[in-house]
C-alpha cells in the first residue's frame, strides 16, 4: 500500500487525520452545537458530516436525489442497487471498484468493518472474450493476448514505460517525485489522450485496438478526447491496478457515515442520521451568502423554507450547482464560478440484468459467457455472482462518452434487447434471454441533480481544476465567506470516491479553520524521504 503523499498532486496523509482519537480538529467552545450546511448526501458530503459531527457542529444534510417514496436518498453516485425480486442480488449503478492505493476510502472501510478482499473480476483476471472487427478471441486465466492487441500493447507500454520509471526512481523523496509530476503537468495539461498515443508513433491500428481493450480494465477510445494528464494519473498511481469490489455493495460507504454511532463532543453517543431527524432536507434551490463575512448564510430550499448557517459544504454536482441553484455573486471568485463551469463531467451508462442463477459459474468457461470486451456498442461486459443467493448480474454494457450518447435515447427494453442480440452474435447463441429475471439501466447524464457520472477534464483545463481544488485551502478562504465546496470533481481523483471523500475531509477542514479552530494533524509529511 501507498502512502497518502504519493498523491502528488495533494500530499496530505488522511488517514492520520481520521485517525485522531479525539477527531479531525477542534473548535471554539462557542461554536459548539453550531449549524452547517452540507449539500449532497453522497460519499463527499457525508464523510464531511460525519467528522464534523464528532467535534461538536450539527451537520444538516439536504439532498435531491430522491428514493421511489419521494423520501431522500442516501449515497449519490456510490449507489448499490438492490434487484426488487431478490435484494440479495445487486448492481453498482455508479463505482463499484476500489483499488488497494486509495489508503483514505480503504481506512473508512476498515472503520466500518466493510469487506472489500474480492477482486473486481476486471478483464484478463476472469475468463475474457474479446470481439474486435467481427473476429472472436478467448483468453482464459494467464492466457496470451492475441497478436494484434499485443502488439497495441506492446506499443502502450513502450509510450508510459519511461514516463513511469521516472516516477518510480523518484518514488521515496517526496520532493523529487513532486517535482517529477510538476513536469508531467506542465508537458502534458494542454494535450489530449489521442494526441500523446499519435505523439508517441503509435500506429492507427494499433490506437484502434488499444483503443477498445484499454490499459486493463476495459475500451478507452471514448476517452480520447480526454487531457492525457487524467489517464496518465491513473497509471502513475497504480488506481487501474487490483482493483477490489465491496461485499454488500458500494452504498455501505455512504450509508456508515449516515448510520454509525460514535461518541461526539456537546451530542454524546449519535450519528447523522438522528441529528437530521431520519432524512436529510429536500433539494436547495438559493444560496444567499453576506457580502459581511460575520452574518450568516442563507439557503432556501424546493420548498420555500429558509434556514441561516454558519458555514456551507457544497459537494453536488457542479452542473447542478450551475443549472438548479441560485448563487449570489459574491459566493465565489471569477476563477472558481469559471471552474464550475468549465469542468467537464463524463457521460456513462450501464446496462444490468439479473439472472435466474449465475449460469456461467456450472459450464466450462470456453463454452459460456465470459468477460466480454468489444468495439461493438455495449462495449464492456461484466458477470457477477453471490454467496448468499443463487441469483448473478450481469452489467450487459458499461459504457463512457459518446459510447454511452449512442444508447441514452432507448428504452430499458430496447436497451436489453440490444444488448442480448449483440452478445449473441458474438457468442453464436442467446445465452441470456431464458435466464433474465430484471433489468435495471442507467444513464448518469440524465439523471436530475447529477448531469454527468464523474469528472475528467478536456486539455487545458488543469487551471481550472488547480481553482477548485485550492477553494476549501487557507490561500483562498480566508478572501471569501464560508462557503466550500467538495465533491469527486474538486479532487485530483475524479471519478474515485477516494476523492469525493479527500474533498469532504478538505471542506470539513476548511469549514473548522474559518469558524477559529484548529485541524488534528496537518497531515503533510515534512520529512523528505
């Protein structure tokens, strides 16, 4: 496992701040029991909640996204959905991998005694099939890659292996492996992913097939466009590697911040849940925020009721905070409102069934249904099965960008009507439609209060992200009122709820530092290895 501090991008060691027996810092006695806003009720917004909470302010949840009652829903875009003809049954309908490295989200886990040891059957660690211009290959477990992908591969490797061994041989003295990264940042923010790979003499063919199969966990192509700097930060840093699910679905996360008891200065033994009387508020609509930085903020919600607070985490969706709230001028600086709405937010969608049983797991792998990596439309094809229920899911299609605008405008039926008739053309059968129980869809672009599944930024936008990440820090806070934000899109891991939950600890920070306390652990590590 990594240190904390091989984030180069942000070297502050979180699991030494949430691990202060006595919480992530201290407040003045009187602003003890004092309100704070936090809007989202996902893995940001929940965690910042959470600590807050132990050092004595009353976090107040508000949410839009809502359950099938019209009751608030918990957990954002770490949503583990449970099949209503066996719940025991699941589909992640936004993450649902967790790599080892990301030391913060894996420190919470431990704390919740959340099991995430079984691997994400990811390409090539399972079973693999993959169906490229019309031409059928299986590859079992340890199998060799066929001829034309290898030598895609081959090329890749040839482009990110000297990039990387530069890394590497900086990796134990913090400062020479910042200073590595720093130019990395500089040679690469303005360049997109296909440009590097053409850059680099990588062959159209070659573009083309590494294009579909990625660098180990599906087809990249639909990312091309994206800054090569967002891809490269995932190979750097090892995310794309061991990647791990969690048992009981990804939505425990979210769920133990809102859930868990644990004993709080000024509340006693409680948890969010009991201080936001069983439900967070409905969705916000006005933020109105003092030009005097000693009153209080304002903010209304759907509803018309308005309530004041000390300090506001803001951690939706900034295409929500764009296009559903109204907020005043002088909430933030013309570089951070221009970041909000610069950032670019990822297009992604999936496709679930949940079969009758896990079929797959009683037939010899090279005659059933594997793994399936493909340039055809669904594009990646994952099968997963359960210790608790004889049911499987399977995520027919998992799709990004202009690979999931292609299938958006179905319905859920054409959508798994679609689906099966492609697998059968790659599998020579229908293996699927006699065991189909449910089908469940989602296109996070078309979700109310989200207008996006993650953050990836497009080539010239690292000033952007650089903004909002230094929002919640003292450089820039202590110019503007209390108002912060976080979310997965302020981090320089997006996408990860890694961070989302990096985010909500630098709001949490942020929001005890301006109100005159103090911070635990500053977290850095001074020493240079």
């Amino acid at each position: 496992m990594t240190h904390s501090w091989r984030f180069p991008d942000n070297p502050f060691d979180y699991g030494s701040l949430i691990g202060h027996p006595e919480g992530i810092g201290k407040i003045p006695e009187e602003k003890t029991g004092a309100k704070i806003a936090v809007i989202g009720a996902g893995c940001a917004g929940l965690c910042a909640a959470y600590e807050l909470m132990k050092i004595g302010l009353h976090p107040v949840i508000y949410e839009s996204d809502q359950n099938p009652d019209g009751s608030p829903r918990i957990g954002g875009r770490a949503y583990t959905y449970r099949f209503p003809g066996d719940p025991k049954a699941l589909a992640e309908l936004g993450a649902m991998r967790i790599p080892p490295v990301h030391e913060t989200v894996c420190r919470y886990m431990d704390i919740f005694h959340l099991d995430y040891s079984k691997p994400f059957p990811d390409p090539l660690l399972v079973p693999t099939t993959l169906y490229f211009k019309g031409k059928k290959y299986y590859i079992p477990v340890g199998g060799s890659l066929p001829e034309p992908v290898q030598k895609a591969n081959q090329a890749w490797k040839k482009l990110i292996g000297p990039l990387l061994e530069k890394m590497t041989s900086a990796s134990h003295r913090r400062k020479a492996w910042a200073r590595q990264w720093q130019d990395y940042i500089e040679q690469f923010k303005d360049k997109s992913f296909y440009q590097i790979l053409d850059e680099h003499g990588m062959s159209k063919k070659e573009i083309d097939f590494f294009g579909s199969l990625g660098i180990g966990t599906g087809g990249f192509n639909s990312l091309f466009p994206i800054s090569f700097l967002e891809i490269f930060r995932l190979a750097a840093l090892r995310w794309e590697t061991d990647q791990r699910l969690v048992k009981g679905g990804v939505g425990q996360i979210p769920e133990n911040f809102w859930t868990t008891l644990r004993q709080c200065r000024y509340f006693g033994n409680t948890n969010v849940k009991t201080l936001n009387n069983g439900q967070p508020l409905s969705a916000v609509t006005r933020i109105q925020t003092p030009d005097t930085p000693e009153k209080k903020i304002e903010i209304t919600d759907i509803k018309g009721h308005k309530l004041s607070y000390d300090a506001v985490i803001i951690t939706c969706s900034h295409r929500a905070i764009e296009t559903g709230i109204k907020i005043s001028r002088n909430t933030f600086s013309d570089e951070v409102r221009a970041a909000i709405q610069n950032i670019h937010m990822t297009r992604s969608g999936k496709i679930f069934v949940r079969t009758r049983e896990a079929f797959w797991k009683h037939q010899p792998p090279e005659k059933t249904l594997n793994c399936t990596i493909t340039d055809e439309a669904i594009r990646a094809t994952y099968l997963f099965d359960f210790d608790d229920t004889d049911s499987g899911v399977i995520c027919l299609s998992y799709t990004w960008e202009d690979s999931a605008t292609k299938l958006c405008g179905l319905s859920e039926q054409e959508l798994l009507h679609r689906s099966l008739d492609i697998l059968k053309t790659i599998y020579g059968r229908d293996l699927i439609s006699d065991q189909a129980a449910e089908v469940k869809t989602i296109f996070w672009e078309q979700e109310r209060g989200y207008h996006g599944a993650f953050k990836l930024n497009y080539p010239g936008r690292h000033e952007d992200q650089t903004a909002l990440f230094l929002q919640a820090r003292p450089e820039s806070f202590k110019t503007h009122n209390s108002v912060f934000l976080g979310g997965e899109s302020t981090s320089w891991a997006g996408g990860w709820i890694e961070g989302a939950l990096q985010s909500g600890l630098d709001a949490a920070m942020a929001v005890i530092r301006k109100l005159g306390g103090e911070i635990s652990s500053r977290g850095l590590i001074e020493k240079d290895y």
